[in-house]
C-alpha cells in the first residue's frame, strides 16, 4: 500500500525551484504518492512548471505516482499570503515538505567598473561574493514593508505561522533556502526591514538564518523538523537580463575557473544546486545531523557533488525573533476575516 506525500515548494518556477522538485521526484521512494505543489504569482508559469514536472517523470522512469497541484502566492502581499493559506487548508489534510525558496531582490544593474576591478584583483572572491551587484535602496511593498523583506523572509514566515498546523499532521520537513552571502555584515539590527541598505538581498539571508536558528528547537518539540540550506553559485535566472550573450558565457567561464581555483560552492548547474534541500528533506538523521548549522550544496574541481555544512553566527537571533512576532501578532489582527480566491482551472 502505498503513502502519500505533499510537497510545497515556493518559487518552483526559479531554477533552484524546478530542481528542487526534480530532485525529490527522484529521491522519493517508489511506494510514495507523491504530490507537488506548485507555487507561482501567474498562471502561465505554473502551466509551464507542470509540464517541465511531467517530462521529467517520464524522463526519470518514476515508478511511484506524481500528482500536481498549484497555488497562487506573492509573499510581498499578505492578503495572497492568506488565501493560499485557506486553499491549502481546503485541499490538504497535511503538509510532509515544505521548501521556501524565496529569491526576490532589487537589483538595478551591475558596476561593471568594479566588478571587471574586483575580477582582475582577486577573481575567486569576485565571483563567490560579489559586491558590485547594484540593489536599490528603500523600496516598499504595497503592504508599506521593506519589499525584499517581506517577500524571502517575513511573508514566507507568516506563511508557516498559519499552516503550521497542516505541516504538524505531516510531521513536515521545512527547508529554508538562504544564501552563501548571508554575512553578518549585512544585516543591521536598527534596520531590520533592510529598508536603508544596499545590500537588502544579502541582509534578507541572513534574516533567514537567524529566523531558523530562533525557531528549529520549537518546530522539534511539535514534530517538525526544520533546516536551513544554501545552493551555492550557480546560474541563476533572475540576474539575465543584466547580460548579454557575451557576458554570460564570460560569467560562465569564470565560475568554471573559480572552481579550477579550488572553490566548492561552484556548483552553476541549477540541480547540483539543488542537492543540500533535497539532502536536508529526504536523508539527513534529526538525530545525528545537527540543526544549527548551515549544509550547503557544493562541487568538487572534477564535478562530484557532495554535502559541506558551516556553523551560523547566532548574534542578533533574539532581536530578530521579537520583531518577527511583534509583525505576526500585529498582521494577525489586520488580517481578520480577508480571503480572495487564488484558484482558476488549469
């Protein structure tokens, strides 16, 4: 008899995201009915990720049947937040994955002043943390929080406030994707909506680490076992439009000889990348494999992927996790009695 399975992976239309799911369509056993819930803001893109999903089952010869689903979620807006909360909750009786894979920033462009001077200086750590990636400064969402905020950190964390009781029955796996460049350095306390920051993409994953370190031993005690990953560097849609055919085979190129240069964490290919989630979800042990730490998806100089894990600065957790729920307790209260439909026939 085979058990059944739900997996939510937000940002499923990213290419970490579609890896993600490829990654556990194969890594679930057989004898799972596994079902995929695709998220996205739009309509066609869901369509899109279905049909990738399908071919890739057919790709892989999965055994085991792959059901899927959809919701429609902008996480810079809670009202949306809300409802795909209420269209899970009418669809599901429990939630076993759950992967928040939120990437939004606000870039601008690249100096390529800088980053043409940072290469020649030093070409690996031009290319592991690069700082001429322009972000713009104080940009809100239409809910008046710090935009970059609100979508990878605060609205993926009221997202879990509410379905949490869907991922307790599912004694859920939660994965929270952050970054190599979540830098202590790029977070200030005084600035915690990373509203006056250049650097609101990075300050956003940090966030994400310490909201993790601040919540893990909690999500234990209910049945939820919670993890915080990485995927390295790797090729990643959201910066294209930066880049010409010239530049982004020059990317390309510097990211293969970073990894000549001795780095792990070029993975570039967006399923390697995708390797530290599934691991975390599908084989780590919560009873040997420590939650404190960040497991990070990295590749050796001749292409093998393996698992590596870094400990997490814990300075700042407390401040963090008063302002998450003084936000929770305050959005609960405005969020009283809304809903709007997501859902239209596919």
């Amino acid at each position: 008899m085979s058990t059944r399975k739900v997996a939510v992976i937000t940002g499923t239309n990213s290419n970490l995201g579609i890896n993600i799911a490829y990654r556990l369509i194969e890594r679930e056993s057989p004898s799972t009915r596994l079902t995929i819930v695709v998220t996205s803001r739009t309509l066609p893109r869901v369509r899109e990720v279905i049909e990738l999903l399908k071919k890739h089952v057919k790709k892989v010869n999965r055994v085991g049947l792959v059901d899927y689903d959809y919701i429609l979620v902008d996480f810079t807006n809670m009202v949306s937040i809300l409802s795909a909360y209420y269209e899970l909750k009418k669809q599901y009786k429990a939630i076993h994955y759950l992967f928040i894979n939120a990437a939004q920033g606000v870039y601008d462009g690249i100096d390529w002043f800088n980053a043409v001077k940072d290469v020649m200086m030093n070409p690996l750590d031009a290319v592991t943390y690069p700082t001429y990636k322009i972000q713009k400064v104080g940009v809100k969402s239409a809910d008046g929080m710090g935009l970059v905020f609100q979508a990878n950190v605060f609205g993926p964390y009221y997202f879990i406030h509410k379905i949490l009781p869907l991922l307790q029955e599912g004694n859920a796996i939660i994965v929270w994707v952050s970054s190599i460049m979540s830098l202590p350095k790029y977070l200030s306390l005084q600035d915690m909506e990373l509203l006056k920051s250049n650097a609101s993409y990075e300050g956003s994953k940090r966030l994400v680490d310490l909201v993790h370190l601040g919540t893990y031993k909690e999500m234990k005690k209910i049945g939820i076992h919670q993890y915080v990953v990485h995927p390295g560097i790797f090729t990643s849609h959201s910066f294209f439009k930066f880049l010409n055919v010239f530049t982004y085979y020059g990317m390309l190129f510097l990211f293969y000889f970073a990894r000549l240069l001795g780095s792990k964490w070029h993975n570039i290919d967006g399923y390697k990348a995708a390797n530290a989630p599934v691991y975390v979800a599908t084989l780590a042990n919560p009873h040997f494999d420590n939650q404190d730490v960040k497991f990070g998806s990295a590749t050796s100089l001749d292409g093998i992927e393996y698992i590596d894990r870094a400990d997490i600065d814990p300075t700042g957790m407390s401040d963090v996790m008063a302002y998450m729920n003084t936000m929770t307790e305050e959005w609960d209260e405005k969020l009283k009695n809304q809903i709007t439909n997501s859902r239209v026939p596919i």
